[in-house]
C-alpha cells in the first residue's frame, strides 16, 4: 500500500509493468466522508483511476470502464501500463 495525499486537480502515477504471463490489475479503493443526503452528488471527494496502456497504443483506460463519479472503488486489467489516480472534490 502507498500513501499519496492529493489535493483538488492533483494526480499521481505510478509505473508498473506485469512481469508475469496474465495482465496487471490496477484498482484503488477508498473511504470517503459521508456527504450530504441531498447532494446531487453521493462523493464528496471523487478519486478516478486512469490507466495508459502501451501495450494497446497507449490508450487510456478508465477505471469500471468508464469516468465514474458514483463508486469509491475502481479497476482497471490490462498489460504495460502507467497507472494515474486523479482527485477532483
């Protein structure tokens, strides 16, 4: 596990590579506070998993497949990949 404290707009990478015969899977998963019932949003801090994959080109692969602003929890499988958590609030 690795701490990287983010702030509003900031991101972090990280660069792996599967060295084994199966592809890398890449998933974050937080606690987030609890926001407000009435809030058009459920989270009140919105971290999202993006994934470049120079094994496809490096195309950009989102975690849950797409730009999820609901779930505190992401996943990402693919091969050669450069990971980027990103915090928005």
């Amino acid at each position: 596990m690795h701490h990287a404290p983010l702030q509003q707009g900031d991101t972090h990478s990280y660069c792996v590579a599967a060295t084994g015969r199966g592809p890398l899977i890449a998933q974050i998963a937080y606690y987030d506070y609890p926001g407000s019932p009435v809030a058009a949003k459920a989270l009140v801090n919105d971290l999202d998993l993006r994934v470049t994959a120079r094994g496809l080109g490096n195309a950009t692969l989102l975690g849950n497949g797409f730009a999820d602003d609901l779930n505190p929890a992401e996943r990402v499988r693919a091969r050669l990949i450069t990971i980027m958590l990103c915090c928005s609030h």
